[in-house]
C-alpha cells in the first residue's frame, strides 16, 4: 500500500507555477486551493496531503518531518541551512539576489551598513569579498533603507529590477541565481523512498517533457 505524503507549499508567488507543475505531473490540487483558508488540505484519491505555510517557514516544516516534502526558493535554503535534501530544481520563479544601492555611492571604509532579509547570505558574501559589514536586518520595503541613508548597500531578491529603477536604485553584484526546489526530509526519504522517487520522477519527466 502506498504510503500517504505530506507536501508543504508555499503561499504566494511561487503557488501558482508549483502547483501547475503538480497537476502536470499527475497531482492536482484544486484550482482554488491558494484561495481557500484552510492550512490543511486532504487528497485521499491521490494519497497527499498539502500543508500551506510561509515560504520561509516550509524548509522548518520539512525539516522537522511535519512535511515530507515542499517547495522552497534557493534564496530561503541558502539563507537557512537546513537539515534537508535538495532533490530537484524545478526551474520555477526566477529570479536572484543582489547587492544594489544608491547610483555611485562608494561603500564606508569601516564596517558598510548593509539592510536585508537574508543576513546569512550578505554576510557569506562580503566575507568572501574581504568586507566586513554590519546588518541591519529588516522584513520589507528594503530599497529604502540606502533612500534615507540607513544602510550604504541592500541585499534582496530581484526578479524584474523594476523596483530598483523606481527607487532610483542600482544593481552592484549578483550573488546568486534563485529558483525554487523540491526538498525532501532526510527520515522520510528513507521511510518512504518509493513514493518520494515516484514524485520526483514525475516531476522531472514534467519538466523535459516527457509528459
């Protein structure tokens, strides 16, 4: 008998292209299901079940086995370091995250302010650059941090770059490429490998269409 998977997705952006995937893959979740304020959703005929979380909180949940799997952006994996297996780019929501400030503004000579939601992933760059920074860490609005002199330099994620240009931003440095993934918790790829490899076979021949 097939063992029943718990799937935490992400609310928001990445939902609706993760969950096309899905349903072409043979896991269809219901068209409204983004819209629903359920946080639990059953599929019995398909043996899942789906949990919607934050995206930041879906590497947690699977993490800890609340969810055997989910879908989660590179930016939030990099930035987390979680205990999780990364076993498929689903090449989903592109984007990256980059350092951007004001137009020919030099950094500070001592310890550059930089404002971000992803302290890990700035201080793991300017490490590498030979910088040492300063975070402050901030949730949302980020470009304009560098706006009132906050910060010299933000780290975010930049998808179109329309945000930049609007606040009269500029883009410095890429640090990396983001697309979202599907991860796996360590135990239940164990417990439950043939259901896991089923999905994720699935998924990848979705996406080299096969199917």
């Amino acid at each position: 008998m097939n063992k029943r998977l718990t799937i935490a997705m992400p609310k928001g952006r990445i939902y609706e292209e993760a969950a096309e995937l899905m349903k072409r893959a043979g896991y269809d979740l219901g068209a409204d299901l983004e819209e629903s304020r359920k946080l639990i959703l059953e599929f019995p005929e398909q043996n899942i079940r789906v949990m919607m979380a934050k995206p930041m909180d879906v590497v947690t949940y699977v993490e800890y086995g609340a969810a055997d799997l989910g879908i989660a952006g590179k930016d939030v994996l990099l930035e987390q370091d979680r205990d999780v297996y990364e076993v498929l780019d689903l090449k989903i929501s592109p984007c990256y995250v980059a350092v951007a400030g004001v137009p020919d503004q030099p950094l500070s000579r001592i310890a550059p302010k930089i404002a971000t939601k992803y302290p890990k992933v700035a201080s793991d760059y300017f490490r590498e650059q030979g910088e040492q920074i300063e975070i402050i860490p901030l949730n949302g609005s980020i470009e304009l941090a560098p706006l009132i002199g906050l910060a010299d330099r933000i780290v975010d994620i930049v998808s179109t770059g329309r945000t930049l240009k609007e606040n009269g931003l500029v883009e410095y440095e890429k640090i990396a490429d983001i697309t979202s993934r599907l991860i796996v918790n360590p135990v239940s790829y164990r417990l439950k490998n043939e259901e896991i490899e089923h999905m994720v076979t699935n998924l990848s021949d979705v996406m080299e269409g096969i199917k």
